[in-house]
C-alpha cells in the first residue's frame, strides 16, 4: 500500500486482518522490515492509544520511531496560494516535504474543525500530507475516518465471533461534548466493506451518518429494536452530521444492564477514551462481556499489519 487512509486502500481486509492475527502470535517475527527506516507520527491532536500503539508496532518491526506533537507548534497553512500574513507560519508543502526528508512513512492525525463541513469532508488536512510528502502516508485518524480503529474492531469481533454473521449494533450514546464522525464513519465502513457481519447502525432522529458511509448498513432510531439479538453493540458519541456539528442532551441513550439484557448477551466494545456513566455504566464496562481492553490490545496489531503492508520502494 502507498496509503492508508480508508477501507479502499485495504487490497483485503480478510488479508489484512489475518495479517494482523499473525503479528500477534508472532509479534517480532518481522522485525528486520523497518531495519534502517524511520516513522514519523505526527499528532494535530492528543491520543493515548494511537500513539502508544502504533509506536509499539514500529518498534516490533525494527523502525526508528519519532513522535512529533504538532498542536504545539506554529500553525500551518492549507489554502493554496495563501497569502500567509496571518498567523501561519509554514505551508503544509514544505511541511510534508521536509518531513518527507527524515522518514519512510508518514503517519498523521488530525481531528475535523465540526464547524466546516465541505473542508472536514474533504479530509484536506490529511489529504494534504498524501499530496506533498513523497513517501508512504498512514491515517491516525483523520476529519473523517479512523482506519487503524476500524481494522482492530474488526479483528477483535472476528477473535469472538462464534455465528458466521454475527449482528452488530453501532449506537449512537450521550456524550458532554461535541465530537467528530469519524470513528463512527469508519467502522460502518469497515464493517460494510469487510462483509462478515449485518450491521445495524442506531442513532437519534437527526444524528443519522452520511450516506456514503452507511450504504448497506440497517439504521433505526431506537435502542430497544436495534439491540434484540444483538451479539456486538459497539458504542460511540458523535455530533451531528446534517445540523454540522450540533449535539444533544439525550442521558437516556446510556448504555446500561437493562439495554444489554434484550441482546443475545452481547458483548460491548467502544473505541476509548469512554466517559464511565455516561456513555456506559460501569455495569456493562466491567462485565466479562467488555471488550475494550482487547479493542485496546489489538490495535498494536492492527498498526503493525498496516505498518508491514507499505510500500517502501
Ligand atoms: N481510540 C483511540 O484512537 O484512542 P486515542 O485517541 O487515545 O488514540
């Protein structure tokens, strides 16, 4: 791959994800890949398991591994043909092309601003990087989609899954801040493009995701129907799509005991960082049936599958 930024980049994802179960059998089996090339990983934003992990799974494929923390930087400019008399201070082409200069692959975050949605839906930022850098780039998270997310979900649920296609509920759950679609986005997509589950996407009136996401998927607007039978509910907040950014005060989208008793004793995943009684009781997060830690774990592998799958020329 010369870059990973969607689903469409996947060749496979049964491969990819096969890929990424052999990594974690074998977790140095390939550490001579990355022997005398470096990674960058660049943050716009905070991140705990995206950065530990996808340091992990470079270091296990024997790259050198440097963490740049942009947010505290000076700003950089994406308009083409910009005057930069403002409070730029470089622009994201000689950016891309220096950082281009010390790395092999180029590995970005960056969240949507929630309140420009033709830029936010345009991945700019993102596409920006893939535009100027000259070597491989990998999406930590873009305005829209978080890719490496999305490919650990999915070996996690293929690591449980006891049906051949197993129900999977993506709900909607409060939340006291506005955040982006782009966890959501992604795992309808993954889940749809993957093709092992039936995916049944449940969120308030209003709080529907964009159509190129969900085509394919079930979207209801209640709890009750979409969890009965259940064997996956994957919980995460996001904010309004068609009323762009917007959220709601809506408590009684928590995921509890009492919602999880009408699926088929499913078990419960979210992305992390989780705000405990809020989107989740602590009932359902600490029950045996919770598998955020194992959504955790798998991210290491699903870093190094994506990490050992570029094209390094
Ligand atoms: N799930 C996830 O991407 O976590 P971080 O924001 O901590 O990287």
């Amino acid at each position: 791959m010369r870059q990973f930024l969607s689903a469409q980049d996947a060749p496979s994802i049964e491969e990819l994800v096969d890929r990424a179960q052999r990594h974690k059998r074998k977790p140095l089996d390939m550490e001579d890949v990355g022997y005398g090339k470096t990674i960058i990983n660049l943050f716009f934003n905070p991140s705990l398991r995206t950065r530990i992990s996808t340091e992990k799974a470079g270091i296990n494929l024997g790259f050198e591994v440097i963490t740049y923390d942009a947010s505290g930087g000076w700003n950089i400019e994406f308009e083409e043909g910009a005057v930069m008399n403002l409070d730029t201070a470089e622009h994201v082409r000689e950016a891309a092309g220096v950082l281009s200069q010390y790395c092999d692959i180029l590995c970005v975050r960056s969240f949507p601003s929630l309140t420009d949605k033709a830029g936010d839906y345009a991945d700019k930022v993102m596409k920006a990087f893939v535009k100027y850098a000259t070597v491989p780039v990998v999406s930590l998270e873009s305005a829209t989609r978080h890719p490496l997310q999305s490919l650990a979900d999915c070996l996690t649920i293929s690591e449980k899954s006891n049906r051949p296609r197993p129900k999977v509920v993506l709900t909607w759950a409060p939340h006291p801040r506005r955040l982006p679609q782009a966890v959501a986005n992604s795992f309808a997509e993954w889940m749809i493009a993957w093709g092992k589950v039936d995916l049944t996407i449940c969120n308030p009136e209003g709080f529907d995701l964009a159509p190129e996401f969900t085509a394919g998927a079930t979207v209801v607007h209640d709890q009750a129907t979409a969890f009965r039978g259940a064997d996956f509910i994957y919980a995460k907040n996001w904010s309004s799509y068609t009323d762009y950014g917007a959220t709601a005060d809506l408590p009684g989208w928590i995921i509890d005991e009492a919602k999880m008793t009408l699926t088929n004793n499913a078990y419960f995943m979210h992305c992390l960082p989780v705000r405990r009684n809020v989107v989740v009781s602590d009932g359902v997060i600490d029950s045996p049936r919770s598998l955020v830690l194992d959504q955790a774990n798998n991210r290491t592998w699903a870093a190094q599958a994506v990490l050992s799958s570029m094209d390094l020329g």
